[in-house]
C-alpha cells in the first residue's frame, strides 16, 4: 500500500533532488564553515547553529556533481538521520512538494544497488530523485573513518550570510 509522503526539494546544478520533510528540521542560507583538519572532501567542516556544532555533508560530492566554491546563495539543508544532526550543503531549496504517492518510484525497481537514493517522484518540470538520508550519513561517516579521499579536493571556501530560508519546525 502506497503512503504519502511530503518532500523538500533542492537543485544540485539543475538536477531536483529530494529529502523527506520529517527528516529536514530547517532550511537556511549558508554560512561560515570551519573546515576540519584531514577530513574527506565528503565532510566540508562543522557550522556553529545556536551553539550546536552540526557537520556540513557535501552533496556535490557524494551525488557525483562537480565540484565548485561555496557560493552565498547557496543553502544548508538541516536534517535528522537518526540521532545525527547534519546540514547537507545544496545549491538551493527549491520548497515542498505535499502528498507524493502514485508519482513516487522506489530506487530497486529502477536498478538494485542505489544505496543512496530512496526513489524517484515525478514531477512536472522532470524527474526528483529522492535520496536516502540514512544511507547518506553513513556513507558519509564511513568515509570519513576509512580516511577516503573520493574526489581529492580540499573544501571550498565559506561565505558567511546567514538568512533563514524555511522556518524551525
């Protein structure tokens, strides 16, 4: 049986990708990130979000986008995998899209072994992947323990605005 689900949205170059909006607790425009010594390009550094350190995940490079500079449009989406809080770094959050059901394709059906997407939803200005933000911070965290330099990249620089994009939930 089909379950609705409502999604949150966000471009990486011009390709829609998608969280579930239960795991997203907020939206904001970037702001300043201090980098971490030795950290995998997956990991950009740490953000400081009322006094909670939060890392930042690079979806560019864990979504096989090209890397580039932290830009001050850019947006921190703020997410829940389990007890890990993370801001997955997108190029912008484009908003939510209510009562996904019979558009939402599940990833095994298109072909086994898309760990890091959950599924695909139809959508009229093209196809929304919806990524599996478990699979995501673990592939993340694994990553990092291994010590994995997937792109070989050091972490762009930060701007540092702050505007807030979707409210607190």
């Amino acid at each position: 049986m089909a379950t609705e689900r409502s999604l949150v949205v966000f471009l990486l170059d011009e390709q829609r990708y998608a969280l579930a909006l239960d795991r997203v607790q907020r939206a904001i425009r970037v702001v300043a990130i201090t980098p971490l010594p030795k950290a995998p390009p997956l990991l950009l550094g740490l953000i400081d979000l009322g006094g909670v350190a939060i890392p930042v995940m690079n979806a560019r490079a864990v979504l096989n986008h090209p890397p580039r500079a932290v830009r001050l449009s850019d947006h921190l989406l703020i997410a829940k995998a389990g007890q890990q809080q993370v801001a997955l770094l997108v190029d912008e959050t484009l908003g939510v899209i209510d009562g996904v059901r019979e558009d939402l394709v599940p990833a095994d059906t298109i072909l086994a072994k898309l760990d890091l997407i959950a599924g695909t939803a139809k959508h009229p200005e093209g196809l929304i992947l919806i990524i599996n933000l478990d699979r995501l911070v673990d592939f993340d965290t694994t990553a990092i323990a291994k010590g994995l330099n997937v792109i070989g990249t050091p972490p762009p620089p930060s701007p540092t605005s702050t505007e807030t994009i979707l409210p607190s939930r």
